[in-house]
C-alpha cells in the first residue's frame, strides 16, 4: 500500500495521542503500524482517538473487524426490554 500525505500525517497525529494516552509506542516504519494503531484505538475511551481510528481507516482502506462482545455484554444486549409486552 502506498502511504500518502493525508495517511501519514493522521499516523502521526494517532500515534502522539496513543503515546500520551495508553503509553504505547508505534513506530512509523513498523510493517504492521496501521493494523497496531487500529487495534490501540479500539482500546481507547476517548471519542477523539477512536475517530482518529476510523479516519485513519478510512485513508488506508484497512477496515478491522468490530470487537467481540464478552459474555455479560451479550446477556445485556439480548436480554433488554426491546418493545411492548403482548398478551
């Protein structure tokens, strides 16, 4: 994949926040930085980095898969109220 202007100047923007934020440090020249800083912004809390994420996404084409819900996310999720009561 060719790395344009726009793509690398939002890596760098990410990997600046993700260093100050969740202490991890993503070299550039990393084969895989993409793909690393991708799964770091899915770790994150703050909007502003995972937004980072999607543009960085969106530049590179690298779209990764939403992350798996963990057991009581999906006793939540299937377990909620979801319209009236019939009967």
């Amino acid at each position: 994949m060719e790395l344009t202007k726009a793509i690398v100047d939002c890596m760098q923007t990410l990997r600046r926040r993700l260093r100050d934020e969740l202490d991890i440090n993503i070299r550039l020249s990393q084969s895989d930085a993409i793909n690393a800083m991708l799964l770091a912004c899915l770790q994150s809390s703050l909007e502003e980095t995972r937004e980072l994420g999607s543009r960085l996404s969106e530049l590179s084409g690298i779209h990764l898969p939403p992350p798996q819900l963990s057991e009581e996310q999906l006793i939540a999720k299937y377990t909620r109220y979801a319209g009236p009561l019939r009967g």
